[in-house]
C-alpha cells in the first residue's frame, strides 16, 4: 500500500472534507508522459492528434473496455477539430 494512502484511515465510508483535503494533498502526482506515449502508438504521423474514431474504438473494444456512455462522458470534454481528431499533446484532453 503506498505510504501516503496509510496515513489516511476512516472508519466508515465517508471522510470529512478535512481528511479528504489532507489526503489528496499527500498523493502523489500523475505524471500525463504515459498517456501520451500510448497516444503515440496510435498517431502514425506523430502529429500529435489523434482520431476520434480510432480512440473510441481502442477505448471501447481493448483492454478494460468502457462502456457507450462512459465513452459519450469522455467525449464531451474533449475538443475535437474540423477533421474529428483529438490532441493528445495540446488542448484537447483538457490540459
């Protein structure tokens, strides 16, 4: 278990917004490099973007698939261009 999450123990399933606050304060920061690189292996051009398409397909039918409307979430927050693509290195993702 990682040493930040240790720290933080409640005994019910709710948290005061104390706990919550001091536990996200302490956890670790995602790195966004992984996600991109997997991006990459979908962008022949290595233009940066991505089609739409292709990610819903990868995201409905690989791996831990989501569901129509989990996909439908993600895709509204996402900016997509005139040509349906995505970027994964920019603004698209909602960086």
């Amino acid at each position: 278990m990682p040493p930040w999450y240790t720290s933080f123990s409640v005994a019910t399933d709710s948290a005061t917004y104390e706990q919550f606050v001091k536990l996200v304060g302490t956890a670790p920061r995602l790195s966004a490099e992984p996600l991109r690189l997997a991006f990459r292996a979908f962008d022949p051009t290595q233009s940066g973007l991505i089609k739409l398409s292709v990610l819903k397909y990868i995201l409905t039918n690989v791996g831990d698939k989501l569901a129509p409307a989990e996909f439908d979430d993600f895709r509204a927050n996402v900016l997509v261009d005139e040509e349906g693509r995505i970027s994964y290195e920019g603004t698209g993702l909602g960086n």
